[in-house]
C-alpha cells in the first residue's frame, strides 16, 4: 500500500465499532484503578525506585490487560482484588470507629480525586495509541454512532474530573475564578487551533464523523468550562441543573438534531460542518455539573464520613440502575453525549469514587495515609501538557510506522517505550517546578 491508500486502510479500520458492553468498559477502567489503590496503600520507596516501582505495578499490567491479555480482564481483576483485600483485611477490625468522624481530611483535600483525574489522563494517553495497533481490541476503539467502549468514556470522563476539581465561584474571589478560566480556556483554544492545523498540515488519518472537520476533544472541553462556569456563577445547584440540561438536550435530540447530526446533509457551513461537536456541548456541560456534585459530596464537612460514603453508595446503585434502563429505550452514544452517555460517564465517576473513599477512610490514621501514586500526582501538575506531548508522540510514532501491519512484540515495545518517554517528560517538568 502507498500512503493514500495505508490512509484509507487506517479510517476504515477505525469504522462501523459497536463497542462492548458497560460492565466490561467499566472492568477495563476498574483494573488500573485497583493497581494504583495498591501504590496508594504500600510504603513508600526512595523516589528513583518509586517511578520504576510504580511503573511496574500500574502502567506495564495497564498495557498488558488492554493489548496481550485483554479477554483475560475479569480474571486480571479478581487477582488484584484478593491482593488488595490480603492488603486490606487487618483494618477492618475498628470500621465503625474510622467511618465514625465529621468527612474531614487534611488540608480539606480528599486525594482519591487527584487520582482519579491522573488515571484518566494515563489510560487516555495509552490508549490514544494503542487503538492504532491491531493487538488492541476493536470493542475497546471509538464506537461509529452507538455502543459503549472504554475510549468513548475518555472525553466524558476527562469533563467529568474537571467538575470534580472546579472552584466553587462562593469561596474564591470573582477576579482569581475569571483569571484561572481565561487561562485555562485560553490554553485549550490554542491547542485545538494547534491540533487542527497540525493534522490538516500532516494529512494525518480522521474520522470527521467523530467531532466534525475543524472541531475537536480541545473545543469541547473549552466550551464546558465557559458554560458550566456561568451556569454555576447563578445557582450552586449543581445535581438539579445537571439533569435540567440533560433532559433539555435529550429533548432536542428527540425534535430533530439527532436526524440532523446522523443525516447526510452537506456540511456547508461553519455549524453544519461540526455539528457532532457543536451538538453534543450540552451533554457534556451536564456531565461536567455531576461532576461538581460529586465533589460537593466528598467536600461535604458536615457529614460523618460514614454518612458520605452511604451517599456514594446509594449514587452508585441508583446511577448502575439508569444505566440500564435508560440503555433499553435511548442507547448511549459519545457522538451525541445523549442521556446514556452522560449518565453512563456519571455512573463511573461516582463508582469508582465510592471505592477509592472507602479504602481512603479505611487506611486513614492521623491523616490520609492515601498517598496518591508519584506518577498520577506528576501527570496531574500538568495535565493538558501530558496530554499533548501523547498525542505529539501518538502522530509521531504513525507518521514512522504502519502500526497496523506490525507483529505484536513490536507492539508491545513501542507501547512502553511511549509510555516511559510520555512519563520521563511529565517528571521533567515538576521537577522543574513548570506547570502549564
């Protein structure tokens, strides 16, 4: 094949994915989330041997669950489970009286959120590359309209950990929230402009069905930040507005946008051409405000710390139980962040909290003794830069190879060694105190 036709190869792969199914996407997700809970709990080596350690431990077992052993994920899990529980089982002898406290933590810090929002720039920046390998499973890879798979729940859960760690407008100054919004927005903007040319100027491979042809995941997560921020700057109801919006944007869905998004109209226009990004934004925004909720809930110091973890408990069954039923009659989709998408995203987060709480408070001694892992706290310092220099490497290492046609043991070289590379740069730049 020549490189037109390697192209065309390349976007067809990608196409016509009907995905998994949410309990295996949530399994894929839940693997590395065990692994890290295990560095979290375990004493603390020198810190040249904690990268290697943490390497080890969380990366290498991420990339060998999602490429060589990826049909063996339950039995993967289960293993680290009873690891885990071996770990575990001494402190539950006083539960009663560690769940007993008012819900605080020190420096009102509660760490699993940091880690939850490190595992979600890791697994998204494994995976940028890995689905361009054929060791990689299609249901794991980007559905085409419908279906769940773990790369569609990237972009939700990477708005979902930004409502999680959104200011609250009612505790910080109005100028300080505005100066760190324009930066930030500002910074997104740019890198979507950046990307956009970048792939146009490379004739890099795209699915203009994904977001649109000049849209892309940078402009959604800028467009979420303004919205949401204005949204919340009038009313501190965060779980209410989030199903308001959800329903408002299912209804528009229902009247006629979703024939619009899915049609074969001409993409004429600036709004026409990037309709999938455009319309989805609402979605989205409703996502990022369950996020907000779910840091209220961990924040909440006027509950015991028994009484947030029986709310995360309860989120979590009543968010499993939508889920499901709402997947019956209006199936997920990210192009359209529909209802099942957002509350299949929400369903996560909240889960996946209720974990890390609980292992959070049962090891708690004088103060967390949660320690988010090295690796996680470095990428989270400069997450967007982490995930740009991923997907910088992700084209780099396209541009070089046909990943499609190389053996597996390649594969699973070059997936280490962008890894390492990704991370060696993420520990450069705290080390150098940059945060960007």
């Amino acid at each position: 094949m020549n490189a037109s036709e390697y192209k065309t190869y390349h976007e067809s792969f990608m196409q016509n994915n009907h995905g998994s199914t949410p309990l295996h996407t949530f399994a894929c997700i839940l693997f590395t989330v065990q692994c890290s809970i295990y560095i979290a709990i375990k004493s603390q080596f020198p810190l040249g041997r904690q990268y290697i350690y943490e390497y080890v431990v969380i990366v290498l077992p991420m990339i060998i669950a999602h490429t060589v052993l990826p049909e063996y994920i339950n039995t993967l899990n289960c293993i680290i489970f009873v690891v885990l529980l071996s770990n575990l089982i001494y402190q539950c002898s006083n539960i009663a009286k560690k769940f007993a406290p008012k819900n605080v933590f020190l420096n009102n810090r509660v760490p699993l959120i940091s880690c939850l929002r490190g595992l979600t720039y890791l697994i998204t920046a494994l995976c940028i590359l890995a689905v361009d390998f054929q060791d990689f499973p299609r249901p794991l890879a980007k559905t085409e309209r419908f279906g769940h798979s773990l790369m569609d729940t990237g972009v939700g859960l990477f708005v979902v950990v930004s409502g999680a760690v959104h200011k609250d407008i009612y505790k910080e100054s109005f100028s300080k929230i505005v100066k760190g919004n324009v930066k930030t927005i500002a910074v997104l903007v740019i890198l979507g402009l950046g990307r956009f040319v970048s792939v146009k100027q490379v004739d890099y491979q795209e699915h203009v069905t994904e977001y649109g042809v000049h849209w892309n995941f940078f402009f959604t997560i800028a467009v979420c930040k303004v919205l949401s921020t204005i949204i919340l700057y009038f009313s501190n109801r965060s779980l209410f507005l989030c199903f308001l919006l959800l329903v408002v944007h299912e209804f528009t869905l229902y009247l006629g946008l979703q024939g619009w998004v899915f049609g074969d109209s001409p993409r004429n226009s600036l709004i026409s051409a990037n309709r999938e990004g455009i319309s989805s934004c609402l979605g989205y925004v409703s996502i990022y405000l369950f996020g907000v909720q779910v840091k209220n809930i961990l924040l909440d110091r006027n509950s015991t710390k028994y009484e947030t973890q029986l709310k995360l408990i309860y989120g979590s069954i009543i968010m499993w139980v939508l889920t499901y039923s709402v997947d019956l009659v209006r199936p997920l989709s990210r192009t359209l962040a529909n209802s099942g998408y957002c509350i299949f995203i929400d369903t996560l987060l909240i889960t996946m909290s209720c974990i890390l709480y609980f292992v959070t408070v049962l090891v708690e001694e004088k103060g967390s003794n949660f320690r988010v892992p090295v690796i996680l706290s470095h990428i989270n310092t400069n997450g967007l830069s982490y995930f740009l220099i991923a997907n910088l490497l992700t084209g780099a290492v396209n541009l070089s190879m046909r990943t499609l046609l190389v053996p597996s043991l390649v594969t699973f070289v070059v997936l280490n060694i962008y890894m390492i590379i990704t991370l060696i740069i993420a520990i450069y730049l705290k080390k150098l105190g940059l945060k960007i």
